[in-house]
C-alpha cells in the first residue's frame, strides 16, 4: 500500500495539485482502487 500511496503522491505533484490537498486525494484515490479491485476480484 505504500508505494500505491507514495506513486498517487508523485502524479499529484507532477500535476501540480495543491500541497495542502494532496492528502485529501491520496485517500481518495486509494479508498477507490480498494472499491474497484473488490469489484474486478468477485468477477
């Protein structure tokens, strides 16, 4: 998970989103990935 975590935060940056939202998102998108591997497991 942590280096899931740590690439996320390096597309943000790359990207340029706002420091102080990146872990907002880091979250955000982590919590989607979860929902979207149980999705693609029970098919």
């Amino acid at each position: 998970m942590g280096d899931a975590r740590y690439c996320v935060k390096r597309i943000l940056c790359k990207y340029g989103y706002p420091p102080d939202q990146q872990e907002k998102a880091t979250q955000t998108v982590i919590q989607q990935a979860e929902v979207l591997s149980e999705a693609w497991a029970a098919t």
